[in-house]
C-alpha cells in the first residue's frame, strides 16, 4: 500500500516515513507534503491508498483536507497523526480510519494501517448507505460510530433491532452498537430479513427459534446467538410472528 506523509515539521515527516519504512508491504510516497494544499494535490498526482494526516498545519489544516476528501467518489483512508488529543471526534466525523497520538508508537501505526487496508466509510457509501438515500436495494453492511472508530457490521450478523428514545440497540454475533436511525426507516429497508415483534422490536427471520407463552400469559421470541435469553413480543404481533414462523 502507498502512503503518503502530510506534516509541517521536518522531524515529525521523517520519523513517520522511518516507521512506515520498517513496515513490510507500505511503502511512502515521495515527496511528502507539508501543507493542506500540498497534501491536496499531492493526492490527485500519486493517488495514494492513505494519507498520514497532521492536523494543525498552516493553511487548510488536516480536517478541512479530510472533509475534501470525503466530497470525492475514491478518497484514500485517512489516519490523523497529531500532537493534539482534542480532535478525535471531529477526526471520526470526516471519515478517519485512525487517529494516532504522537509520538507515534509503531505498534499503533501498524494497527492503524491495517484498518485502512479496508475500505474507509466514504469509500463504503454505497454499501452503507440507507437504501432511501441511495436509490439502490438494501445494504449489505450497517455503519456505526463507535470508540474504535467506524464499525462494519454485516446485515446477516445482525441479531435483532430494538428502539429506545433517540437511539437503536443493534445486536449482533459480536456484541451491541447504537445507531442514530429510526426504526421504522430500518423496517422498511430490510423487511424482507427482519419481522417487528413490538412496536420498539425488529428481529431477524432466520434467527427465530421458538415462540413461547409465559405463565403470565406473555409471549416470548428465543433466537439464536442469544444464550437462551429471550424477547417480548407484544399481543398485536403475535399473529403475524406465527404466522411468518409458519412459512420458514
């Protein structure tokens, strides 16, 4: 993978085009920019797969360089190599698939190179992207901001959806994320794989296993990869679930 180095100060270039050197498969772009116009053009010439990105440079600095990148169909990853920790969230915001702190360890820039060895969130658009917005059928991945970064999950890991005030609980193979997304939006866009069993509650299809009656007289959904837990489903969908549970 061709990298390229953006950094106003000598030293911070020279160490960062050290470390990557050492690396087996990277290999640094030359020149390196020093700049955020620099770092523009540099990128329509040598079209490098990341950029190691400065943030506080003279000029446009690196997240007014990043959110360019962002306007564009193929951006290279973007991995923001700063002396500042403040950043991390507008960092995210524009895209980046990595956020080092310097001095940069190289163990932590070897993780973060792996993670743009995947294509970014901007280059994912049309893979993640709401199908509403797109135009195109439903996404095969789901998108969300977490304290790794941006997280991928594919749809048929998905477990199930559940509402609560502003956010989405998606649950899925490997644990839980929130997603800024209405339900009803999700409903619509993977009905085909998703049922809703309450009024906060979409599951998926093929992870239904039994419906079961309390004691109580509630009903209750166990699905698979939920380690015999089990959801509610409310007396309005009750019909509709078995009738779906029927036609599997």
């Amino acid at each position: 993978m061709n990298v390229l180095i953006v950094d106003d100060e000598p030293l911070a270039r020279e160490r960062l085009t050290r470390l990557v050197s050492e690396l087996e498969g990277y290999s640094v772009l030359e020149p390196s920019a020093t700049n955020g116009e620099e770092a523009l053009a540099l990128i329509d010439s040598l079209k490098p797969d990341v950029v190691l990105l400065d943030i506080r440079m003279p000029g446009l600095d690196g997240l007014q360089v990043a959110a360019r990148l962002c306007e564009r169909e193929t951006p290279p990853a973007v991995v923001f190599c700063t002396a500042h920790d403040e950043f991390a969230l507008e960092a995210f915001q524009v895209s980046a698939v990595g956020y080092l702190v310097k001095p940069v360890r190289p163990e932590h820039l070897l993780e973060a190179l792996k993670k743009a060895e995947r294509p970014n969130r901007v280059q994912l658009a049309a893979l993640t992207r709401p199908a509403a917005e797109s135009g195109t059928g439903p996404r095969s991945h789901i998108s969300a901001r977490t304290r790794k970064g941006i997280e991928l999950i594919p749809i048929g890991q998905v477990i199930y959806f559940i509402a609560d005030h502003k956010y989405v609980t998606l649950r899925h193979e490997g644990g839980e994320v929130l997603l800024d997304e209405p339900l009803k939006a999700l409903e619509d866009e993977f009905g085909e794989r998703f049922v809703r069993i309450h009024r906060n509650a979409l599951v998926a299809r093929d992870r239904i296993e039994r419906l079961q009656r309390t004691p109580l007289g509630h009903f209750q959904l166990f699905l698979k990869g939920l380690n015999g837990d089990a959801l509610i489903v409310s007396r309005r969908h009750v019909a509709g679930v078995r009738k779906m549970m029927q036609q599997l």
